[in-house]
C-alpha cells in the first residue's frame, strides 16, 4: 500500500511486513524518513534532527538557518556537490564542465500495477499485487529531471526501485553515475553481508560490522561475476537466521556493477547500489533519457531466512520466466565431464540411453557439436553443425533420443569467437579491441561485441537456425570469459564509456529475442559456472549454472551462500563423476545425489561406467527428487546450519506452502572419531499438526520444532540423510 499524506507531505510504503517513508522537508528536498518494521499512522521525521554542525554547508534558500545540511540529513536521493559528501547517487557533467546535481522535489504519483524498464530485466506482475510510485524530482540549472520508481509487492514485503535520467535542456551533458537505489540509516552499528568468492568457489558470505568510511563490492569484468555477486544484506549486529533486522538488496544486473556502504562523522549509514561509474559516462543528448537496472529490496524484521523466502516468492512468481511454472522440469543428464568435445552422436546416443533406463528425460550435449570444435582453442562464432560427429546434423541425433523418451537440450556460447573460425576470418573487426592493440585471450576466445546490432543479428540468426532445425527443448547459454579491451567500432570516441553498458543490453536483448521466438524453450544461464549469477540474467534464464565445482562438499557452501537471495529452483546442481575434477576428493554417490537436489538436479557423468549398484542408487535418486520435485522447487527453504561453520553437519528443509510436508537433507562432514548424539531442531512445520517421519510414527511439530529429530550417528566421511514428513 502506498500512501500520501498531503498535510505531512510524507509518502508512505507499507508491505506486509514492513514500512518505507519518505518526506518532502524545506526547500523540497526529498528526505529518507524510515525503512524497518512495519508501524502505522505515523509521520516519522520526526526520527530527523536538525542542528548545526561544523563543515556542514547550508543550501541558499536556508538563508541564516545553519541546521538544515544535505550533509547531515538522510536522503532519499544523494546528490552531488550541493553540501552532501557522503556517496553520491547521482553525478553527471553539464555542456558547462560542471558536475553539481541539485534535485528537488516536484510532484509524486501512485499507480495501480508495476512498471516496467524498456530493455531491462524487472520484477513483473499484473492484477491488484503490485502499486508503482513515481516521484519527479528537477534539476532546474542543470535542466535535468529525475524520476524515482518504486514498485511495491506487499506479499512478498518487496520493493523495488529503478531511475530515469532525462536531458530536459538543450545541451548535451554525460551521466557519470546513476544508482538504482540509496538507502540512508540514521544510525551505524549494522554489518554488511557480502558474497564473494572465484570461478569453482563462488558466493561465500563475507560479514563485516560497517567502519568508518566507504566498504563494498563491485565488479569490473563485464559480468556481474563470480568475485561479488549484486547481492548485499546490511543487518543489525545481532541479526542471524531467525532473528533481528536484516535488509537484502539485489540488483537485476549482469555487468559491472557497485555496492557501497557508507559509515559517516554521525555514524549515519548510507548503502548505494547500481552501475558501477567506473568506465560510464553515458551521453544525454537533450531530449533523451537513461533508464538505470532495477534493484530489488527486502526488510525483515524476523532474521535472514526469512529475508531468503520472501526474495524466493518474488523470484519464483514475479521476475523468472519459466515455460515449466507449476510443473516439473525434466531430470537432466548433460555430457560435459564425461567426453567433454570428445563424442560421435553414436556414442552420445549410447549415453542418453543408459540415462533413460535410469529415470533420466533431458539429454543435453554440451560444447563441441559446431564448427571446427575438437577443443576449446577452434570453432566459436560458427554455429552450424559439425556433421563429421553428428552425421545428418541435429534433426537425426535428435530423432534417436526422442526415440529414447527424451527430450533434446544443446549448449551455446554466442557472445565469444576463436580466432581459428570462419566468423573471425570474415569479420576479424567484430571483437572488443582498442585499435592498435592485441586483444587479450581468456581461454582462448575473443568477446564479440555484443553492444553492435549488426553482430548479434549474425550470431542470433545461425542460433535460431539451428533451434529451428530439431525439436530442441532446453539451451544452456554459456560466457566463458570476463572482458578485456572494452572499445566499439560502432560508437565515437566520445562515447566508449558506453560499451560495458550497451554490451549487458545486448544481452539482454539477444535473450530476449530468444524467448519471443522459442517461448517452450527452457534456458539455463551460464558463466564458468556461477559468473553471472543474478536476477538481470534469472528475467531471461530461469536457472542458472551454480558453479564450475561439482564437488558435493564445496556444493553445500556454494548453493547455501547463494540461497540468501536465489530460490533453490534457479541453482543448477548436478551429480558429477568421483574423483571430483576440481577437489579430487571423493564422496558417496548418496550424498552427491542428495546435494544436487539443492537445485534443479542432474547428472554430469558416464553412467555406463557406473556399477550396478551405484546405478541402483541414481535409479532411486532420480525417482526420489521427481517424487519431491515440487515441494523442493517451490516449497518455503531453511537453512539449518551454517556449513562455512565447519560443524559436524549441514543441514536444510524444504517445507510445502501449507505447511503439511517437508524434506529435510542432512550431510555429515570429515567424520571425527566418537561422534556425538545429535538431535537436529526443525523448522517451519505447523506445530499443531502431527507428522509421520519417513513414513512412521506420529510426532507434533512443535516437538519437532523444539527438542528436534535425533540423527544417525555418522560412520564416515560425508555421509548424507533424509527425512520426509508428511501430516496426518
Ligand atoms: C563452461 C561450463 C561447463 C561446460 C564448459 C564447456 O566451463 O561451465 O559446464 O559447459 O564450459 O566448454
């Protein structure tokens, strides 16, 4: 619910949960009031103080009244070189080399339903779920107007946020920087969550108290990637799980990116998040706009796990745009690790065979069916067939796994090429690359530059023909490289700063065509794993590759990290092959199988090598996680540990909306001699209802909440249990 106050001049954001103010103060400045637990009827600026302090300059129009300081106020909108020095929001260069922006409050409007950003990925939905407000704020000596959107889901205690950057004046002038969002707090002592990590190890939480002075995270690759994900959490210092004030912020981007807090002289705290200005001036000439990337709020007064649910809700429901919605996706096998580029469609045929008779029903060939594509040093950028391996192209290949019961999946890379391909022999121009130097190579590949039309329209038309030879059901979109050499041909010099950003729209642009033309089509994202992990790339790409590292112990890290803000259905997780390909550790095929059911589950290896009996393991598995699919995709999650702990367990659960069946999982680690007894408390169950655990018995929830459910006592590495509880 959105609501203005004319007589206060506050508006007022209330969630089911929660509630956001803002107030139009003197001189039309645009002030934060609150964001925390929900209170009702309430002007609260009166939280707001004003007083006179050192080095804290006045506007003009405050004549003699030393108290009122953009500096010591908490903004709704920073701005720059007006008095406020803390992070800015927003800077830009006037036609007059002036950096100053001055906003300041002209009119505000709600509106039933959400908006939407043209080109940009965004939280969606219709009916009466969502209001939108619209604030415009003015500039009027740099002639620049600003417009403020919020979108609110109240279920789900989301609130989402972008900007509009218009030229309202007759020169040119250049955006420095642009945030979706500024958050002020008129109080420090918070902690800031951030979750960093590298290829094979994405996601670790990082908990740091807020110090003096400006911390955060950003990414200057391209990609959102995998060292920091656009994901922040600013928490109370005795935040935890199930307990205390905790805001998540995520922003639905996939590029460079920035996510700032500041702790300021009063102890006031200040997060900023958006592009990263780092390489952006973007050129406005008079008469256009700029639209930023949402970003994407949640309070919760209740602790982080339920911070998590209420991002899953949104997530599943409102942002990801999956053709299996309340259904069950097919249980995937996917080559890769077992013959990497190394296959004849005879022996990929043999595979997806082995994988049916097991319960498997997505066969997907990974890289190295186009081009000259024998290794990873030949062939991107020439997207036809390799008819030497798959004789009679894809249509024959896949006929025979049809002819299987499976459907038919296929792995693309369209933003790269190799040097060694008949795309970069015709078109050596269509790279990034500053003219008179030697593009880098990462991997051996080259970025294509996906700012220019001209070369996605290239790239998207070989694509689509090959979708629309065969009946294809899924894509595993992959980028394997962050960018280097950031320069376009098509833009003038005065305008490169805009390659990153155009690049990331490309993208979007290009997967969003891919939707419109294969609607049935699932797509799953992909960056060496989890490098481009995030709700820009989740609008287009219902689930996303977690990670390189299939490692089942390194997994339950890397998937609960990413669970504080993604829902466990957009995490790719599979079941790969022992000894692990990065760790080399070895780990029971139960207990692999349990962790990729943290996700969307799969399997990532030559079945026919297994042995009878680990096949009779993978038939039960894949049986197991159809049977529990839905509660696991779209059931309320809790973490029950912290596995970054190193405790002799790592646990969680899923729990159904009605509270009537849950799936808890349990892995033990390294094992250490006389393990202790151990009950495990659980969560989220209806504590009036009765359960059956596994099958038996008769148990209340709230006992199961209270005095927890005792659990095996371990006799080895990694071992792995699970519980099903269903209600009388
Ligand atoms: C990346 C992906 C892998 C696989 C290879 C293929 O590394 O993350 O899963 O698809 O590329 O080249």
């Amino acid at each position: 619910m959105i609501l203005y106050d004319a007589q206060n001049r506050t508006y007022t954001i209330h969630t089911q949960n929660t509630t956001y103010q803002m107030k139009v103060w003197d001189y039309q400045v645009l002030l934060h009031a609150y964001y925390g637990p929900r209170v009702e009827g309430a002007d609260l600026s009166y939280l707001l103080r004003c007083k006179d302090r050192g080095f804290s300059p006045n506007p003009n129009e405050a004549g003699g009244d030393r108290t009122f300081s953009l500096d010591t106020f908490p903004q709704e909108y920073s701005t720059f070189g007006v008095g406020d020095y803390r992070l800015p929001s927003i800077e830009l260069e006037s036609s007059n080399g002036s950096h100053t922006v001055d906003l300041r409050y002209v009119s505000g409007e709600v509106r039933k339903g959400k908006y939407g950003l043209e080109g940009l990925p965004a939280f969606y939905g219709g009916g009466d779920a969502w209001e939108t407000l619209s604030i415009i704020l003015r500039d009027a000596a740099a002639q620049i107007e600003v417009e403020l959107l919020y979108g609110v889901l109240e279920e789900y205690d989301l609130i989402t946020r972008a900007v509009r950057v218009k030229n309202a004046g007759r020169e040119t002038v250049r955006l420095l920087r642009c945030a979706s969002l500024c958050l002020d707090f008129i109080h420090s002592g918070l902690d800031m969550i951030t979750f960093n990590g590298a290829h094979v190890a994405e996601r670790r939480p990082c908990r740091v108290p807020l110090h003096p002075g400006i911390q955060g995270v950003d990414s200057t690759r391209g990609t959102s990637s995998h060292q920091h994900n656009p994901f922040v959490i600013l928490c109370g210092q005795n935040a935890e799980e199930d307990y205390g004030l905790c805001y998540g912020a995520m922003l639905l981007y996939s590029g460079n990116f920035q996510a700032l807090a500041e702790a300021d002289q009063f102890q006031n705290s200040r997060l900023v998040m958006g592009l990263n200005p780092y390489q952006f001036p973007w050129t406005l000439e008079p008469g256009t706009s700029f639209t930023s990337p949402e970003a994407a709020l949640v309070c919760s007064p209740s602790g982080f796990g339920q911070m998590s649910r209420q991002f899953h809700k949104a997530i599943r429901k409102n942002l990801i745009r999956d053709p299996y919605a309340g259904r069950r996706k097919p249980v995937l096998i996917n080559n890769w690790e077992a013959t990497e580029m190394n296959f004849t469609a005879d022996k990929l045929v043999e595979f997806a065979q082995e994988a049916s008779g097991l319960g498997m029903e997505l066969f997907v060939m990974d890289d190295g069916w186009f081009g000259v594509r024998n290794d990873d040093n030949a062939g991107l950028g020439d997207w036809t067939v390799n008819e030497e391996k798959l004789p009679g192209g894809l249509k024959a290949l896949v006929e025979r796994i049809k002819a299987l019961g499976m459907v038919f999946g296929l792995w693309i890379e369209p933003e790269m090429v190799n040097e060694d391909s008949d795309l970069y022999r015709a078109h050596p121009d269509w790279i990034l690359n500053v003219p008179g130097r030697r593009p880098s190579r990462s991997r051996n590949q080259l970025v294509l530059d996906f700012s220019r039309q001209d070369v996605r329209d290239n790239i998207y038309e070989q694509i689509k023909k090959v979708l629309a030879s065969a009946d294809i059901s899924y894509v595993k979109w992959d980028m394997n490289r962050s960018l280097t050499e950031v320069w376009s041909a098509a833009l003038p010099a005065g305008r490169q700063g805009e390659v990153y950003h155009r690049y990331v729209l490309g993208i979007y642009e290009f997967a969003e065509r891919l939707s419109q033309d294969f609607p049935g089509l699932l797509l799953e994202g992909c960056s060496g794993g989890g490098g481009r992990f995030d709700g820009g790339m989740l609008y287009y790409t219902p689930q996303i590759w977690c990670s390189d590292n299939t490692d089942a112990a390194d997994r339950l890290r890397i998937q609960y990290g990413t669970s504080f803000c993604y829902p466990v259905s957009t995490m790719g997780a599979h079941v790969s092959a022992v000894p692990n390909g990065v760790t080399k550790r070895v780990i029971p095929m139960d207990t692999r199988g349990v962790v990729a059911m943290h996700g969307t589950f799969g399997y990532k290896m030559d079945l026919r090598a297994c042995t009878p009996e680990e096949k009779e393991t993978v038939r039960r598995q894949t049986a197991q996680f159809k049977e529990h699919c839905m509660l696991i995709q779209e059931g309320d999650y809790y973490r029950l540990s912290d596995p970054f702990q190193n405790g002799p367990y790592t646990a969680w659960e899923h729990v159904s909306a009605n509270r009537r069946e849950a799936l808890v999982s349990v892995v033990t680690g390294t094992f250490r001699g006389a393990p202790p007894f151990l009950a495990l408390p659980l969560k989220g169950l209806d504590p009036a209802l009765h359960y059956r655990v596994n099958g038996e018995g008769d148990w209340p929830g709230a006992v199961l909440m209270q005095t927890g459910w005792p659990l095996p006592v371990p006799d080895g590495d990694y071992q792995s249990f699970q519980l099903y509880l269903e209600a009388e």
